[in-house]
C-alpha cells in the first residue's frame, strides 16, 4: 500500500527539511516539497521530525547467551537504533572464517540487522591477512595497537596493493595506558596512513557510542544505512516537534533524548512505541558490503 507523509521536518546534520516522502512497499519512493497530484493516503508531519537511526558500534551482543542478548538488543531499540557494527577478535590468520561464522551464528536471531568485521593485534597485519579478508568480504579491519613503534615493522606498501580493490578501511583501536605513548601511537598512525593512501580511520570507535558519518562511509555503510533517501528503506525515528531538539545532531539525540522518541520503524515496520518494544527475532539482516570506501577517496 501506497502513502504519502506530509510536511515532515527532516533533521540531518543539524539542519530542518521540510519535506514529504511517498511511500510504497517499504520504500521511500520519492521525496519532494508536495505531491499535489497523487490520490494515495496521506498523513499530516507537520508535527514531528523524523531523523535516521543511529548506528553503533558494540561487540557486547555477540557475546551474550540468547536471554541476554534480548534484553540488549531492546535497550538498543529504546535508544532509536536498528542497526550495530560488531568486531570479531581473531588472534591468528587461520582462525578468520571459523571465528567469521561463530559470530554470524550468535546473531541469526538478531532483530536488529548488523555488519559484521574483525579485530586483531597489529602483529597478525599481514599481506596474507588482508588478502583473506578481501576474499571474505570483511568490510573493515580493527587493529590493536600497543605501541608506536610496532607500527614501523608493518609493510604498509604491500598491504595496500594486497586490499585493492576491495579497499576495506582500517580501524585502529589504542590498547595503551600511559598518555604519552597513546598519543605518539595516534601521531604515528595518523602519518603513516596518510603517507601510505591506505583507507583507514584516524580515530578510534568507541564502544557503545554512534559511528561518525566519515566512519560510514568509509566502511561503505553510509548512504545506504542511516540515511533517508530516495529509494531507501523506510527505516527513521519519530520525534514530536520541539526547540530542545531543533539544531542538534543524531549522537546527542541519542545519548540525552532518546526517551522523547514516539516511534521506530526500521525496513517499514514499527519496532518501538512509545516505551513500547516489538521484538522480533531473526527480523534483524547482516549487511553485506559491496565496496568499502566508496564515496571516499582512501587514506585517512
């Protein structure tokens, strides 16, 4: 069934569209000012905002027994989320795809849908590695750094060559204590990155936070998912219209105003009302990503 919202305020990197979105079969099938001239159903926006879904990242759901992981997947709907980016640890090369298909068999039931990559220690970055990952399609690498000066034994010009075309970012994660050595190891990082053109991100992610839009896109998540575009699934959140939530992002509405959200539709379905959850397993899709990086041009 075909239906048009109307006058809905649009809230994208911290501005207000006005706008009506035509919706048909799940989709969003065309977005304009008005659509004078359709007879389909139509519904008044003009009160509300509707704003794309968060997407985090979090490897604690993977890690859960079924009861457990419920509970956690509807505390991530009640913050507006429909979707997460979840790290396998592999600690050695041979144990990619069995560790791969543990984590995808963790999540067969998620209702929530997911991307799926690796972490591991700097010293298993390997031309052989990045190969594997190509072949499997893992859409970003986390890399576990524990000093700055390991970085210098990695033959980043060979791991470039290894990635293309598939090109998937990597991500490093900084496993320091002391303040001085975190930051030499960013610098590091930061330079050699840029110096080798290899696809990676210069920050780390951090647990249980939203992934920036320039992480997004450079894993290749981004416009695809937490976007609201022509052609689109039909997936946002629902906020009645207010001055405390005019002009700010997406990651503040999710960390302080999630509790204003009056409903979550995630692929046209609504999965949340008011305090309301509608959990339904296995109603969650693992991502797969086509081309990691690109809408971006490499490098950091």
């Amino acid at each position: 069934m075909a239906y048009i919202i109307e006058n809905v305020s649009i809230l994208k990197n911290r501005s207000l569209k006005k706008t009506s979105l035509h919706i048909e079969d799940n989709r969003i099938n065309a977005l304009k000012d008005r659509f004078s001239k359709e007879r389909s159903i139509r519904m008044d926006g003009n009160p509300y905002i509707i704003t794309p879904t968060p997407i985090i990242y979090d490897n604690e759901v993977t890690r859960l027994n079924p009861k457990q992981q419920k509970d956690h997947i509807q505390g991530i709907i009640k913050k507006g989320c429909t979707m997460f980016l979840a790290a396998c640890h592999v600690n050695k090369e041979r144990e990619l795809s069995y560790e791969l298909r543990k984590t995808k068999n963790m999540l067969l039931n998620c209702a929530v849908d997911y991307v799926i990559c690796i972490k591991i220690p700097l010293k298993i970055l390997t031309v052989s590695l990045i190969r594997s990952c190509k072949k499997e399609r893992i859409p970003a690498v986390f890399v576990e750094i524990n000093n700055h000066a390991d970085l210098y034994k990695v033959p980043w010009g060979w791991i470039k060559e290894a990635a293309f075309p598939f090109n998937c970012p990597l991500i490093p994660q900084f496993s320091i204590e002391d303040e001085e050595e975190r930051k030499k190891a960013q610098e590091v990082w930061t330079a050699i990155m840029k110096d080798a053109n290899i696809s990676s991100i210069k920050k780390e992610l951090m647990e249980k936070k939203v992934i920036p839009y320039e992480a997004l896109i450079k894993i290749g998540i981004y416009p695809f998912k937490g976007n609201i575009y022509q052609g689109g699934e039909v997936t946002y959140n629902l906020y009645e219209k207010s001055r405390s939530i005019i002009n700010i992002d997406e990651t503040e509405l999710f960390h302080y105003h999630y509790n204003r959200i009056l409903a979550t539709y995630h692929k046209g379905v609504c999965i949340r009302a008011g305090e309301k959850v509608f959990y339904q397993p296995g109603f969650g899709e693992q991502m797969e990503i086509k081309v990691p990086s690109f809408f971006s041009a490499g490098g950091v």
